[in-house]
C-alpha cells in the first residue's frame, strides 16, 4: 500500500482504490502527526492528487448520467 501511494498513477485505479488509497492516506497522515514524525512531503502530495481525481471522477459520472 506505501508503494502504491508514493507512485500512484490516478489514471489506472478504479474510483473505488482511489477512495482506498485516500482513507489510507489520510490514516497515515494522522499516525505521522500522532508519533510526532514529520509528514512527508510526498504524502501530502498524493493526497491531493488522490482528492482532486476523486472528485473529477465523480463530477463526469454526474455529467454523464445526465445524458442518458
């Protein structure tokens, strides 16, 4: 999963990982700040990414419902 998050590719998972992968994210962020470690660079990165994929993904499946 560590792997998965440092190199994802948006593009490939299915909205379902992608949702996983940011809950995952999200739990790894909060255990860092819990141990009192720094929060890489990298996660915050993927995180966003993770977000903004998410929510594209969700706005074209609403925009293409409409046209059925």
């Amino acid at each position: 999963m560590l792997e998965q998050l440092k190199n994802l590719d948006v593009n490939r998972p299915a909205l379902e990982e992608l949702v996983f992968l940011s809950a995952q994210a999200k739990l790894l962020r909060a255990e860092f700040e819990a141990e009192a470690v720094d929060v890489p660079e990298w996660l915050d990165t993927r995180s966003r990414e993770l977000k903004r994929e998410i929510r594209t993904r969700q706005a074209d499946q609403r925009d293409s419902g409409k046209l059925k």
